[in-house]
C-alpha cells in the first residue's frame, strides 16, 4: 500500500501522502494551495473489489468544507485516466461543531 499526491504543502515530509494511509489520526497529507485540481493517489497490492471509500476529515474550521464535492476515481491500472471510474464525491456536511468526521462514498459494481 502507497500513496502519491502531485504536491506537497511546503515540501516538507509533515504533509506527505503516505500521512493519508498511514491510520495515524495525528498526521494528514496537505497539497500544495495553489495548485488547480489537485489529487491524492492510493496504490493497492493487488486487485479489489471497492464497495466503499471512507474519507476521515479533522479539519473543524472555516476550511472543512474544502474536500467537499472532491471526486473519489476507482481504477485497475495505474496512471491509466481511461481506466478509471468514478466511485462518487465526498459530501462534506457544515456541521464545524464535531471534531473530525468521516464522509463514505459508496463505489458500485467497482473492480480495482
């Protein structure tokens, strides 16, 4: 299991991608701000039958709602855009009161 992301906040090794994998409610992978359409890429070790993806956000400010309506791609092959299939978007709810929350996107009849 591994992750890539196409930039790192502040290139330091406090935001890499693997922070996103890692089970580590502590750390967090963190893209660069400026960047358009940014992404975070997570490698399996084999072939998955993907029912559902679960996004674990801490963030409780002004700044939560930031992953809302981000596309979660399902795909066989790597770097193969034509492979992919969107699973669905994370729905990120306004409720800044809770520390934390998960957002479950649901994949259908996906293969990776």
């Amino acid at each position: 299991l591994s992750a890539t992301q196409d930039s790192t906040y502040s290139d330091s090794a406090d935001f890499r991608a693997n922070n996103a994998i890692d089970g580590n409610m502590d750390t967090f992978s963190h893209t660069k701000c400026a960047v358009q359409e940014n992404w975070l890429q997570v490698e399996l070790d084999g072939r998955y039958c993907i029912d559902e993806v679960l996004v674990f956000q801490e963030r409780e400010d002004e700044y939560a709602n930031r992953m809302n309506n981000t596309r979660v791609y399902v795909s066989s092959a790597s770097n193969d855009e034509s492979d992919e299939h969107l699973c669905g978007k994370i729905k990120v709810t306004d409720d800044y009161t809770t520390e934390g929350q998960t957002s479950p996107v649901l994949c259908v009849d996906t293969t990776a």
